[in-house]
C-alpha cells in the first residue's frame, strides 16, 4: 500500500474508526480537523469531540476552526498541507471549492448510507426508520452538492429486525475504516450517482421523537430503536415527558382506541396492533425495566395516553 500524506475531517464516534483505521496503515497524517471543543456536562465544561480525543491519543496535530466557508486564511492553510487526499467522515462543516480541489486526489467521504439512498445528516437512523432490509457505507468523491458525489467504493450492512441505532452505527463506523483503506490503496474509478432512488434523511431534533399513537406498532417500534440514544422517543402523561428507550411490536385481537393501555405489561393500543415498553425513563432518572418502572408509577390499564 503506498503511504499517503492527508488530513482527516471529522468529529464524533462513528468517525474514529476510521481515523485508528488510517493512522494504523501507515499513512502520513499532517492535520485532523474536528469540530471545536464545546460546553458539555453538568458543569459546561469545554469538551473535545471524540475525534479530537483520539487525535491527540495518536499524538496527531487538531485543528477545530470553527468556520471553514469563507475563511480565506484557513483555505491557504490547508492549501499549504501540500496533501495528497482528505478524508472526510461527519465533519459537521461543509468545505467550499477551494477545500475540495486542494489535495491532489481531492476530498473522500465515509458516507453512512448506500448512495443514493439517503443523503443527508441522518442515514442511519433513517433507514432504520423505513424499514430498510440493509444499509451500508459509500466512499464519496465529494463534491460542493449534498452527498452527490461519484462514488468509488459501497459495502453493505444488513439491519436485523431489532437491530437499533447504536448497533447499526458501530458496524457501519468499522466498515467505513475498512472501505476508506481500500480506497486509497485501489484508487478505482469514480462512477457517477443515478437519479433514480435519490432519497433524503433529515437532520433530527427533539421533536422527531414524539409517539403518535395513531401510527402502527411496528412503526413505532422502529421510530423507537431509530431515535435512541439521541434525540430519544418519548410520550406525555400525567404532566410528565417518559422516555421509551425499548419496546417490541405485538398484535391486538380487537380494535381499541390508540394510546389504551391494555394490560399491566405495559401493553398499548397503536393505530394496528400494539406496542409493549420494556425499557421506561422519567425526567432526571435512570433507565429502568417495566415492571421495576411501574412499581413507582402507575399505567393503570384501561387510562389513555398522550
């Protein structure tokens, strides 16, 4: 494998993988650019990124600028790494022409999704979420468009029928360092995205974790291994906010309005089947089981929820 001289571009988790996976082969590593430290904790106390973390265990230099669009100074600055690629996996900043066009292989993306299908910020979670069979990882040529570079390299990763993000994530974020190797050591030709299948995965917020009880089980029940750890799925009852973090689809012998619990299990009515919790939070607490749950709250059966 020829040893190049690169930067890699990223930030959390699923990106260190990677970052192990190129420092480990050999390669010249001349910058690793994170996002900067931010306020994290009880006591806001500013915090490196896990990418940041790794570097400066590898003994790697870190640059985190906080804004790479317009900065001309940094443009020049990572002109001058004189590098031969840039790796590029959830940065969290969109780099501009100049960027792009600056090493002489250009810039390569760990994507999380098999291209074209859901570009975006959230792929993992939104395959799971549409009941995706399979999901994957692409390397990117990147371009100045949304995840719409030619692609050079696609692996894939099945999804188990209660697989849930953190799963998924780790073994999409290995394979990403698998693939990102493979890709520079072959360098084989970029072949141009399709335009049929194109779809697109939102950015998540809070919001996005609310139960609709209305929907079907099965849905929910992927909503609930979709959004958690982060933003979470959570319902409102007794003028508090409880957090779902497992549950298992079941079905339902008769109708019953949505949002019924059924039974001590807890067992809910959904808008087709029901959904029964099997991990419950309140505000400020642990996790806990159901049945340890609900010896200090009531779900009394037959109450309806919001």
């Amino acid at each position: 494998m020829k040893k190049l001289r690169l930067a890699f571009m990223g930030s959390p988790d699923f990106s260190v993988p990677a970052l192990r996976a190129l420092h480990a082969a050999g390669h010249e590593i001349a910058a690793v650019y994170t996002q900067p430290p931010r306020p994290a904790g009880r006591g806001q106390k500013e915090t490196p990124c896990p990418v940041h973390r790794a570097a400066l265990e590898l003994t790697l230099p870190v640059r985190h600028p906080v804004r790479v669009r317009r900065d001309t100074a940094e443009h020049e600055a990572f002109r001058a790494l004189d590098l031969d690629v840039a790796v590029v996996a959830a940065y969290g900043l969109i780099l501009p022409r100049e960027m792009l066009d600056a090493p002489r292989r250009g810039c390569l993306n760990i994507h999380a999704s098999l291209l074209p299908r859901w570009r975006g910020a959230g792929p993992i979670q939104a395959a799971i979420l549409a009941g995706d069979a399979e999901t994957g990882i692409t390397i990117m040529q990147m371009d100045e468009g949304l995840d719409t570079g030619p692609m050079l390299l696609k692996g894939s990763v099945p999804i188990g029928p209660r697989d849930g993000t953190p799963a998924v994530h780790d073994a999409l974020a290995e394979l990403g360092g698998q693939l990102i190797l493979q890709a520079l050591d072959e360098n084989p030709a970029a072949v141009p995205q399709p335009e049929a299948g194109v779809t697109y995965a939102p950015k998540l917020s809070k919001p996005d974790g609310a139960l609709d009880w209305s929907q079907d089980a099965a849905a929910l029940d992927r909503r609930i291994r979709a959004l958690n750890p982060w933003p979470g799925t959570y319902f409102q009852h007794g003028g508090e906010v409880l957090r779902v973090l497992e549950a298992e689809p079941e079905p339902l012998d008769a109708p019953v309005p949505p949002g019924t619990v059924l039974d001590a299990g807890p067992r809910i009515a959904c808008g087709q089947g029901a959904l029964r919790l099997l991990r419950l939070q309140r505000a400020g607490r642990g996790t806990m089981p159901a049945e340890a749950f609900l010896r200090g709250y009531a779900l009394p059966p037959g109450s309806r929820l919001g």
